[in-house]
C-alpha cells in the first residue's frame, strides 16, 4: 500500500514538474492566474494541477463531497482531477521529558532523564481525486457569487461605512479605464472603485427620480460628488453646515495657518424668534441700529429687517464685533415694543436712556476686538485656553488661583449676602 502511495506521488510530482515548465514558458499563464483567482485557498501545486487538468474548473469537490454535502451526484463517464490531499498519520513515540521552566531534560531519582510517551503526528500526502460542478448534476448549488452593490442595495450606507473603517486605506470613487471595477494603489495607498452614475442617498427613496436630478442639478453635482444635505430650522441648518464645513476642512488638511485671511460680515438680521419665549429676541442687542430701508418691516416683517451690525473674522474665527447704536427716541422706543416691553416698563429699565436721547444724541459705532483669540491665531493655536494666562476649565473653576474658593463671613455681610447650605440626606441601600 506505501508503495503504492509512493509511486503515485511520484507520478503527479513529475507531471507538476512538466506543467511548470509548459505553463510558465508559454501563453498558458493566464490560464493559471484565471485559476488561481477562483482557488486562492489551495496550494501553488493543486492550483497547478487543476489549471493542467481543467482549467475552467470553478468549484470541485470528492465524489463522496458531492453526495453528502450538496445532494449531487458525477455523471457516469466523468474523469476526476487529480490533485495532491494531506494524509498525516499519527506515531506514539518515547521521547525524554523536558522541563517547561529550564527547557531541560528532567532527571529522575535514579539519576536518568524520564521519559514520556506522545503522539507524533508525522505530514503525509496521497493522491486523491475531486470533480468540477459542471462534471456533476443533482440540486441547484447556492449562490456563491455576491451581486454587485449599488445604491439600491439594502443598508448600502451601512455597509459603504464599514468598509470604510475597516478599508486598510481610503476608499476613492473614480473614472477607471477599461472594464477593472476596482484596484489597490500600491505606492499611494488607496483603493479606487469604479464609479457606476448610481445615487447613494439615504433619503433617496422619499424621492422621485426627477426630484433627486433636480436637486443634484442645483448644486452642479457630478459623478464622485458628496453632496451634504440637513434639514431643520434656518440657524440649525446653518450651524450643522458650517461646523461640518470646518471640520471637513480640518480633516482634508485645506486649513493653512500660514495665511491669514480677513473678511467683514455685515447685514446680519436685527431680530431672531425665539421658541421658547414666543417672541422676537435682539440678534446682536437692543440698542443696535436697523438699517433705515427696513424699518418699513418693522412691523410685519421683523426678521425681514437687517442690523447696521458686523464682525470681523480672521481664519474662521470670529476676532472682533459691533454696531451702530440707535440714537433716535423714536427708533428705540419701537425697538422695545418689537422685543416686548409695553411702553411703562421700557421707562421703568430704560428710562435713563430714552430720556437722554431727547437732547440730543450724535451717531455712533463701536467694535470690540478679542485679543486673546488674535494671539491664538498668530500663535499658531487652536484653543484660546492655551494663550491665556490663567484659563477655566470647563466647570468655570481657575486651577491655578484655585478660584472659586470659600470667603470669610465678614466679606458676606459687608455685601449683605448669606449662605444656605442645603441638606445632605443619607442613603440606604437594602
């Protein structure tokens, strides 16, 4: 029987031999490479014979395989492929006793290293035969190929999102020649996949066809576009936007703190509607000037009037604010009647004010600037805390003066304040 098994590996090694030189010395090579793509998990040398065999093979198994595992069966007259299986067989052999710690031989009380029995398992191989799918028929075999994904997969974005995080690089939607959909950049490191003109959306099946066109239509998308959308009340809208804006920026590295770029922002809106309160609140404050031209919305229109208001940004960052005052009696009086205040309390808390306007107030402005957030940027930083000489932690306390901190009773009564300290109650669990 061994030398049998001999004598049969030897054969098929003397045909791989042959089919090494035949395969690598002529065209049949990518015959090889087609083959090697669909058996990747067998070795160069069943991969080979497979290839010399039949080399449009796609799936094989042994004949009992085929029964037990797919209820199929080989049609009577097919010839197998020969292919080289692992055949170990297992010795018991008596070998000296090692020591786990010294990784030294153990010595027994007669003074001679003890010995112990183990099962060797020694590698033996044998020729065994399997048969392609197409040599065989019986029951439908399972899909074994995975559709190509598009947008109408189901949970696309789940899945395009783990892939990303798991990708062992970036994922790049592009143009790629010829009928590749897909490689691995080796030098630069990313993976490209082709793009298919698909839109992946996950509110695209709220919409019609004709609805999704038109709104990539409106902000000029183009295949391997990412077009970001939110949906919510203007300033959510416009905060969720810009902060992403910023932070993609961030991460694209598009942010040069080199240079610095200055811009106004002007014409901000003199009121904003509070939901909470139910009523118009003041943007910038209650003093600030609207631009004459609007004050004809005044009165219907409040959030349609603009403020004479502005801020000076430097890379983002807001570093400076202000406004025109109201210098009219007449203008702030409907300026407090807009916010709320029925005449009587806006004399009652204004008073002071309105009434020094009737004597005559000129035009004017101001503008504060931020130097804390100035030195952060010429330094180069991305936190004022790490500019300032003193900065709070998140609970407003200063761990360097340790303030807030306790205050002696004199320094109470002289400001006419008192402490109450509220009851701590014990608990108990059962």
């Amino acid at each position: 029987m061994a030398n049998n098994i001999e004598k049969q590996l030897k054969e098929i090694s003397e045909r791989l031999e042959q089919g090494v030189k035949e395969i690598f010395t002529s065209e049949r090579y990518t015959e090889y490479l087609n083959t090697m793509s669909k058996f990747h998990n067998y070795s160069f040398n069943n991969t080979l014979l497979i290839t010399m065999q039949k080399p449009e093979a796609t799936l094989v198994a042994g004949y009992q395989a085929w029964q037990k595992k797919f209820n199929r069966h080989v049609k009577r007259g097919e010839k197998g492929i020969q292919i080289i299986a692992p055949a170990p067989i297992r010795e018991k052999q008596e070998i000296e006793k090692i020591d786990p710690v010294t990784k030294e031989p153990v010595i027994g009380d007669d003074g001679q290293p003890e010995t112990e029995i183990v099962e060797m398992v020694i590698p033996r191989f044998r020729v065994t035969t399997v048969f392609d799918v197409s040599q065989t028929e019986g029951e439908p075999i399972a899909e074994l190929e995975v559709s190509e994904l598009t947008g109408s997969v189901q949970f696309y974005d789940t899945f395009m999102e783990a892939l990303q995080n798991i990708s062992p690089g970036p994922i790049h939607m592009m143009e790629i020649e010829g009928e590749a959909k897909g490689y691995y950049h080796q030098t630069e490191k990313y993976i490209a996949i082709q793009e298919d003109g698909t839109v992946k959306s996950s509110f695209s099946k709220f919409m019609t066809e004709e609805e999704m066109n038109n709104l990539i239509a409106a902000m000029n998308g183009e295949a391997g576009d990412l077009l970001l959308f939110a949906a919510d009340k203007n300033k959510v809208v416009w905060d969720v936007l810009g902060n992403l804006r910023l932070e993609l920026a961030k991460q694209m590295e598009l942010l040069d703190k080199n240079q610095y770029n200055f811009l106004w922002v002007t014409e901000f809106p003199l009121l904003e509607w509070s939901d909470e309160q139910n009523r118009y609140l003041a943007m910038h404050h209650p003093f600030t000037m609207p631009m004459e031209e609007d004050l004809q919305y005044i009165d219907s229109e409040p959030g349609r009037v603009r403020a004479k208001a502005y801020d000076i940004v430097l890379n983002g960052n807001e570093i400076g604010g202000g406004s025109v005052r109201i210098f009219q009696n007449d203008v702030q009086e409907k300026m407090f009647e807009v916010l709320g205040f029925t005449k009587e309390q806006a004399y009652e808390q204004f008073g002071f004010l309105l009434d020094a306007f009737k004597y005559g107030v000129p035009p004017h402005a101001g503008l504060a600037y931020g130097l804390d957030r100035m030195v952060m940027l010429m330094a180069k930083e991305d936190s004022i805390r790490d500019v300032i000489a003193f900065p709070k932690v998140k609970d407003a306390s200063d761990l360097m003066t340790e303030a807030p901190s306790g205050v002696d009773q004199k320094q109470l009564d002289e400001l006419c304040l008192a402490i109450t300290k509220k009851e701590e109650r014990e608990t108990f669990l059962v």
